[in-house]
C-alpha cells in the first residue's frame, strides 16, 4: 500500500470515527448494533496499523542548534497510551500546535505500537519522562520550543499535576487538574477528550501570552473611565 494510499484511509477511518462517537452520543436507548460498529472501527484501526510503514529515527532531523527540525515532522504518525491524562494530552496538543500541522494520533494499550509512527510518553521513547522533566518538557527541550515562555508556564502547571512534585508551585495546577478530571468522567472516548481539552489548552496558552498591564496603562485606562463616567452623570 502507498503512502498516499494509507493517508487516505486513516482519515477516511478518522472521519467515520468522529461520525460514529457523535451517533453514540444521541445514542439513549443503547441499540444493539452499537457494540458491534465500535468494533468494526476496532478492526480497521489494526488493520491500517499492520502495514508496515518506514521507520523513524526520531533523534536524526536536528537543526545546527542541535534541535529537532519540525519541518522534518509533518504528517507524521504519533502514539501512544490509550486513556489519557494531563501529560499526554498536553503533549499531543503541543504536538498539533507547535509541531506537527497535519498529525495522526493513535491511543493504544500498554506494551503495544504502531508501525512507522512516533511515540510519545511510552516506555523506550525519545519524547518520554527524563530525569525531572515529564513528557511534555522534554519535547519543548527537543524541538528548542524553551523560549516559548507561555509554553514554558504551562509546562511547569503539567509537571506540578503529573509528578505531583509541587516543583514549580503554579496555583494553575489544582484548576487544570480538576477540569482534565471531569471531563475525563464525561468522555470516555480519547479522541474527544483531546478534541476538548485542546480548547482548555488554547485558552490556557492565549491567558499566558497576554502582556502584563502596566501601572502607566493602567493609570490611563482608569483616567479615561473616570471621564466616561463624567461625561455620562453630566451631558
């Protein structure tokens, strides 16, 4: 099977997935062929995994600062453990967001792989925990991505939640905590808790990246609100 030829039926399955989770969804009366269209999905997903594809040296792409390359990293196959949490989630956002346009993720159960795809926060990968880091900053380390500062911020909040360390003290980590949580309760699926928690992490990001005010902006928009409020008390 060509390349091209496999890209197409794993977003050809993606697309039927995302149909199917939706008709689950509005599914109350729990019909009896529910079961039997997961596993059908079940069985093409394993299928698709079973070709072989090229194998991917994930340390070789790297740049002159001795960085992995992005450019080297698109339309890239990512994996890895199934059922979710805080550093995987993270790190497959930061994955789509910052280094890879075009991914494909595949969640699987422990001890298992998929062929030719690039796996992250699973035993024996590049893009795991090392030493104090969790997952999420080794990659922001191996994609050069540390000058990122709102990016680092968020991988301090990450750290505090998976290691439970309380290294970098962030107030964020308990909220963020509870959000990832509950909506893990809520959707059981992992494509969908990604799909939602990747608006958390958007926001998260767009709060951080926000300038500070300071005191002269201040001073001035207080100034000028005073003045509206005069000119509406005296027209």
């Amino acid at each position: 099977m060509s390349a091209g030829s496999l890209s197409a039926h794993e977003t050809e399955i993606d697309r039927l997935h995302a149909e199917l989770e939706r008709i689950a969804a509005n599914d109350f009366f729990n019909a009896s062929q529910r079961a039997a269209a997961f596993s059908a999905y079940e069985r093409c997903q394993k299928a698709i995994r079973a070709v072989h594809g090229p194998k991917i040296n994930a340390s070789s792409p790297r740049t002159k600062a001795g960085t992995l390359d992005v450019a080297k990293y698109q339309g890239r196959r990512w994996v890895t453990r199934r059922n979710l949490h805080i550093d995987r989630l993270a790190s497959a956002w930061l994955i789509k967001q910052f280094i890879d346009k075009r991914p494909r993720f595949y969640f699987v159960p422990e001890g298992e792989n998929v062929d030719g795809a690039i796996p992250f926060d699973m035993f024996g990968a590049e893009f795991t925990h090392h030493g104090e880091d969790c997952t999420f900053e080794t990659m922001l380390k191996r994609f050069g991505l540390v000058e990122n500062k709102p990016l680092c911020e968020i991988a301090e909040i990450v750290h505090d939640i998976d290691l439970k360390d309380d290294k970098f003290h962030r107030l964020e980590a308990a909220g963020l905590n509870a959000i990832i949580d509950g909506l893990s309760k809520v959707l059981r699926d992992d494509r969908k808790l990604l799909q939602h928690t990747s608006i958390v992490f958007d926001g998260l990001h767009a709060l951080l990246s926000k300038e500070p005010e300071t005191p002269r902006s201040l001073r001035t928009k207080n100034i000028s609100r005073a003045k509206a409020q005069r000119r509406k008390e005296n027209p």
